[in-house]
C-alpha cells in the first residue's frame, strides 16, 4: 500500500548545486522564489515528501526550511503548511555604472516606464451573435457530468477518433431528426470544434475537389468570407432582396453558403420557393449546400421552420453548435454530411479528434438525452423573447421613427436607419458608452452599400446590465 506522504503536496523541480545538500536546497529555494518561479502564497511540499522525491533525511529539508523561516524567505504555520513567504517587490535601481543624479545632485530615480493607453471598453455591447452567458445551466451541467463521467467507458477517455464520440453522434442524430427535421444517422455525423472548424474542413474537402466558387449571401461574416478564400475559393455574394437571398441566381458554383433558418445579420427565413430552387440546382449541378442552421432554435412569432437538409440530404451538409443555445465556450459543433463526404471530411480532420474534449461530448449527450437541452432551450427562448419586447416597446415610446425587422427569430434584430445616418449613429452610442454594430460591417466587398441599420444582439447583456444598455441605445438613436 502507497504511504499517504508520497501522495500528499505539489510536485517541486528543484536543483541543488555545490557539495552541502542543505546549503544546496537553501539556494535552490531562494532561486527559485527570487525569480518568481515560486509564487508568494505557493504551498511547498511536506518535508518527508520532499526529502522522498529529492533522495535526501528529512531532517536536511526540515532544516532548510526552518532555516528559510527564520530568514523570511518561508513562512510555517499549524495546520497552513510551508508556504512562500509574500515579501514586498524590490525596487528597481539604475543600472551599474549608470547612477548619475537628478535633481540638487540626489541620485535619479528610475525612469517610469512608458505604457500605451488603456482603452476602456464599453459598458455596455449589444453586438449579436452571442448567448446570454450568465444562463449558462451550470447546476443542470454539473450534474450530466457527474453522470456521464460515472458510465463513461475507459476508452472514452483516451484521444478518440475523428468522427466524435459515438454518444454525443447517437443522441444529436435523435435530437436533430425530432427538433429540427434533419435526415440524421449518428455514422454520418462528424463533431467538430464549432462552425469555423466545420466550415474550415469543408473548404478543405471543396478544394481537393477542384471546386473555385463558394456563393455567399450579400451579408454575412467577413470570417467566413476569409476562410474560404484561404482555402483557394472565391466567394461570389448572391442578390439579396425584400424576400431574402435570391437562390435563383445560383449558376455555375460548386457550393453556396446560407442561413435558411434565420439569415445573419438581416433576419428573415428562406422562403419555401427559393429553398426549393436552391436544393433544384444542387441536384442539377452536383454542388453542395452548405446549411448553418443560425439561430434555428430560437422562433417566436411563427411556425418552426425545419432544416433544408431534410429536403435532400444527399445534397445538403447540415452545421449546427451549441454556441448560442448554450455557449461558445464548449467549443462544440457537428457536421451532419452526404454519404459519399463522411471519408473526406474523416480524412481532412484527422486520424485523432484534437479539437473537442471527449468529456464535453459525454457530459451534452447526457444533457441532451435526460431532456435538460429542451428544458434550456425552451426556457431561454421566453427569456429572449421578453428582451425582444422590451426592446420593440422602447424603441416604439422612444424612437417611434425607427423600424425594427428581422425579430420573428434569434437573438438580434435590424433596426432600420435614415439614410447616410449609420456611422454617425454608431459614433453616438459608442459616447453614449454602447458597443454597437452597423448592418454595414456585415456587407460582402462584392456588394454596393446600400441600406442604413443596426444589428442589435439583444441576448448579449446581464438581467442587470440590459435595462442601461437599452437606454444607451435610445439616447444614441434619431
């Protein structure tokens, strides 16, 4: 049986130099302290556990220490340990060689150092594309992970393959079939690290396949845009109308990207005729539609409207995360991929799944499958709509003149703006200490500025922190 001494402390690297073993340890420790390598505060290890770990008596590490005590090095106290003694910072003195004098022949002091300016941010942001970080379920995640982590089989907690575990594949292929209408079997989904991961292999895959064209939607993210072109892709912006992205523009392109569900920034859904010609066109041409189901879950004034892919699933690679229905901070997505693209996708991340920590992928399988993910979901989705209203009944008693669209879903909305107004609108919340974004930071290069708005992400704030920001935004506004 281990002795429980071998078990007990933190682990210290130290080198003792010169022929005294104490005198060896003493400067060692100093060393080690004097260069910050040992924190002020830092337990040390127990002296039986040190003297194990070093090869040395007991006796000649207790000494030390207490030596170190009395020096003030160290600090002892019943029941606290060993620990770092906190001593106040030395200040620094000029150089040798270099005293000189300041003022009335005194010795000159340091020089302050030069920092740059602090820029303070703004206290209050409503930029879009974030969740309400404080509702995170802690406590309901706590416990699926409590759970998981009981059942989970040794290997689950070795490097796992590319696809994913096959927990997390198995319960979002029911969840995603159920909730949003996708064609899902778990051997066809591949988890990823997010969208930009899933986007980043599919660009991959579209290159080695001799594709040169991603159609993009008029507005949309500049990261996304960017990607793509590194990968070797052009992205050409489709036309954009009163009724959404005109899919029937698509020609000769190998690939489009949109958001069906709810376009980001502007706000609307597809309608039925332009996603039936964008599924009609893959299907004549053999290109892809690559689907980010962007704020799919999150509907309040209409009907749930259901993912493209189950219109064609041969045709269509469905992405989705858990950004905003839970947090970015998970750093989870999934691919839900043609047949004939699982290898290729296999083969473009990896023999390993470097990117997503298999716990997490055990821990949202278990919250996906004990109901806590609906629970959330629905639960979050009265919370935004209650920010969406009171965002609408404030503009409508405080900006009458402005018209808010693109509400119906998600977590932003578009408020629209006098022509030639948006930049100075902009400039005056940023005074008003609000973080905001013009519909004009969103615009391909390819496409001509055209209409004057802001995006608003009302999810982002604090229950306490969204009543100044809405006010801000107000006062900010013609």
């Amino acid at each position: 049986m281990t002795d429980s001494w071998a078990t007990f402390g933190a682990d210290l690297h130290l080198e003792l130099r010169g022929t005294g073993l104490r005198s060896g340890l003493m400067e060692a420790l100093r060393e080690a302290v004097r260069s910050g390598r040992l924190a002020p505060g830092t337990r040390l290890p127990s002296s039986r556990s040190l003297a194990a770990d070093l090869g040395v008596a007991r006796n000649t590490v207790a000494d030390a220490y207490a030596e170190l005590v009395a020096e003030g090095w160290l600090t002892a106290r019943q029941g606290s340990g060993t620990r770092v003694a906190r001593r106040a910072a030395p200040r620094p003195g000029p150089a040798a060689g270099q005293r000189g004098t300041g003022h009335r022949g005194a010795p000159a002091a340091p020089a302050p150092a030069r920092r740059p300016p602090v820029r303070r941010p703004a206290p209050h942001t409503l930029y879009p594309g974030a969740p309400d970080l404080a509702s995170f379920p802690r406590g309901e995640w706590l416990k699926a992970a409590r759970r998981a982590l009981t059942s989970a089989p040794h290997e689950a907690l070795g490097y796992g393959g590319p696809h994913g575990r096959v927990e997390l594949r198995t319960a979002l292929a029911d969840y995603l079939a159920r909730a949003r209408g996708v064609h899902a079997d778990p051997d066809r989904i591949v988890v990823c690290s997010g969208f930009v991961h899933g986007l980043r292999l599919m660009a991959q895959v579209l290159h080695r396949r001799r594709v040169r064209e991603v159609a993009v939607e008029s507005y949309g993210l500049d990261i996304h845009w960017n990607l793509l072109a590194e990968a070797g892709l052009a992205t050409p912006a489709l036309p954009y109308d009163e009724h959404g992205t005109r899919t029937g523009e698509l020609r000769r392109q190998g690939a489009v990207l949109i958001t069906p569900a709810h376009q980001f920034p502007l706000g609307g859904a597809l309608p039925p005729d332009r996603r039936a010609a964008a599924v009609d066109w893959a299907r004549g041409t053999g290109a892809l539609i690559l689907e980010d189901d962007y704020d799919g879950e999150f509907r309040y004034d209409r009907q749930p409207v259901g993912a493209l892919q189950g219109l064609d699933p041969e045709r269509v690679v469905y992405l989705g995360t858990a950004s905003k229905s839970l947090t970015p901070g998970l750093r989870l997505g999934w691919m839900v991929l043609p047949e004939g693209l699982v290898d290729d996708v296999l083969a473009a991340k990896g023999d390993s799944d470097w990117t997503s920590s298999a716990l997490d992928q055990l821990t949202l399988a278990e919250f996906i499958r004990s109901g806590a993910y609906d629970r959330h979901v629905r639960g979050m989705r009265l919370r935004y709509r209650r920010r969406r209203d009171q965002l609408v009944a404030a503009l409508a008693e405080r900006a009458p003149g402005i018209r808010v669209s693109g509400i119906a879903a998600g977590l932003h909305a578009v408020l629209e703006l006098p022509p030639g107004t948006e930049r100075t609108v902009v400039q005056a919340a940023a005074w008003h200490g609000l973080a905001v974004n013009g519909l004009d930071r969103f615009r391909h290069p390819d496409v001509p500025p055209g209409r004057d708005a802001l995006v608003v992400g009302y999810a982002t704030p604090t229950d306490s922190a969204w009543s100044g920001a809405l006010d801000a935004l107000c006062r900010a506004l013609p």
